[in-house]
C-alpha cells in the first residue's frame, strides 16, 4: 500500500539562510525525501507562499526579531503537528542576539541616524514564544543530522543526539588541543555533533551547538579564569552564540 506523503515546511524567520542551504547542499539525499515529503512551504524553492499552510512537519530557521517573524511563528505552531527547531538562530537566537547583552538603544543610534523610527525589539528564539518539539543545534546546522531526525520522524521513532563534548569528537579525529595552548575553547562544556570542524582549522569552539547536559560549566570557566582570561573577554565569546544566559541560569 503507497504510504501518505507528510506535508513539510522549511520556514526561515530572520536568518542568513545558511541552515536552509545546508539542506539544499543535501543534493539528491534531499531530492529523495520527496517520496515521503510532500513540500508545502520552502521559500528557497518557492518564492511567494500566500498563507501559512496545515503541515505534519515544520523546520523553522532562524529568531523572532519582527513583528511579522513573531506572528508567523506563532501561526507556524498552530498549523503545525511537529515543530523544530533548525541551528542557533532558531534555538537559541543566533549571533545577533549579541545586541540583547549590550544597550540595545545605544547601539542603534551607531549604525542609524534616524534611530528613534526604527523598531528595536529584543532577539528571541523560538522557545521564548512557542513549544518546540525538537531541535537541531549549530551554526549551521550537520545536514546529516538533519536528514537522521527526518528519518526517525518517518520510522515515527525518538530522535535523540548522542550527548557527548565537541572534546570527544576533536580528540579522536587527533586534532591538537588549543585549550592546552591557552586558547579559550568551550569544547568541553559544548554539545558534540559538528564533528569537531572549528578545531580542523586549530580555531577554539565557541559554543554554536549549545551545552551538552551535565557540562562542568562552573570548572571549565574557573579553568579560562586560572589560565589567564577574564570575566569580560570570556563574556564575549559566550555571547557569540547565546550561550551566556543559559550558563547564568545554570551557575547563578
Ligand atoms: S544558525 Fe547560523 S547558519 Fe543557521 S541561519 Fe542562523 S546564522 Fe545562518
Ligand atoms: S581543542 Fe577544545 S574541543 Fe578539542 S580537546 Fe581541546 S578543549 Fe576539547
Ligand atoms: S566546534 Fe564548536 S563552534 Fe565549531 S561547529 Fe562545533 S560546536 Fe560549533
């Protein structure tokens, strides 16, 4: 008996769109997924989408910044059975949210002469709005683990990535250990995943896929600290991807 096509949505809120061309990078592993998926919503490949449609699945990329994104995501989950979350803008807002830990109204007048007409919201992710079903962390996202939930999603399976450090997958592909060079790397408080691609190229992690549960976090920073980094430049590096508040709810 012929199954019935899932309706899929591929949505981008405020992004750069990296994680949706992730997918696209699929090439014909995504071309496959037609003979389940039926695509109702995929601005990539569809210019104009007129309403937001019913759909069993919905990705969604990218945070909430307009007041537009907010009305879609909200519409986005009431259509939707399953909701996730794809990459850090979506899970937990993405590099632009580094403005929410400064003087929002003080950086605006920087970059616009006419900053009092512009609205200047603070970023949120999705789960500051709605309930999200599952996530699929980094920036961008591993397309293979992408392409690992959609399958367990068809099988009707639990799709869970292995909790493990970015230290487990860096040290066994070899890579040498800029932490021991003095470098401020959060690979050991960060959720592995990403195959350890920042420290191929020797740079330290900075946090993009969010913390692993149980990290150490406390000991890992008392480590940078006692290594010689202070407080306001390890700030900075966990503000890249959002990762400051989730510590100081954690550690505070
Ligand atoms: S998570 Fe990174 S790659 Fe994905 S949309 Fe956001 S900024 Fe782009
Ligand atoms: S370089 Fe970073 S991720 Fe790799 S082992 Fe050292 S601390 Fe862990
Ligand atoms: S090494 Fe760290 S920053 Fe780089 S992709 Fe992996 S989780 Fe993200």
């Amino acid at each position: 008996m012929k199954r019935k096509k899932l309706k899929v949505g591929i949505v981008g809120l405020t992004s750069c769109e990296g994680c949706q061309f992730s997918i696209m990078d699929l090439g014909n592993r995504f071309i496959d997924l037609l003979e389940y998926f039926e695509i109702v919503e995929f601005r990539l490949m569809e210019e104009k989408v007129f309403k937001t449609p019913e759909m069993d699945i919905c990705f969604v990329e990218g945070s909430v910044v307009t007041k537009s994104n907010k009305k879609k995501v909200k519409e986005i989950r009431e259509k939707s059975k399953v909701l996730v979350a794809l990459g850090n803008c979506a899970s937990m807002g993405g590099i632009h949210q580094i403005k929410n830990y400064h003087e929002p109204k003080k950086l605006i007048k920087n970059i616009y002469s006419n900053s009092d007409k512009i609205d200047n919201p603070n970023i949120l992710n999705l789960g500051d709005i709605i309930k999200v079903d599952y996530t699929i962390p980094g920036c961008p996202i591993n397309n293979l683990e992408f392409l690992k939930l959609v399958y367990t999603l068809i099988r009707e399976i639990d799709f869970k990535i292995p909790n493990k450090p970015v230290c487990h997958e860096c040290q066994s592909r070899g890579y040498r250990c800029v932490l021991m060079d003095g470098e401020p790397c959060l690979g050991p408080i960060v959720l592995g995943g990403c195959k350890a691609i920042c420290l191929k190229s020797e740079m330290a992690c900075q946090g993009c896929r969010g913390l692993f549960k149980g990290a150490q976090i406390k000991n890992h920073l008392d480590h940078l600290k006692k290594i010689g980094h202070k407080k306001e430049e390890l700030d900075h590096v966990l503000e890249i991807y959002g990762l400051r508040d989730n510590i100081e709810s954690i550690i505070n």
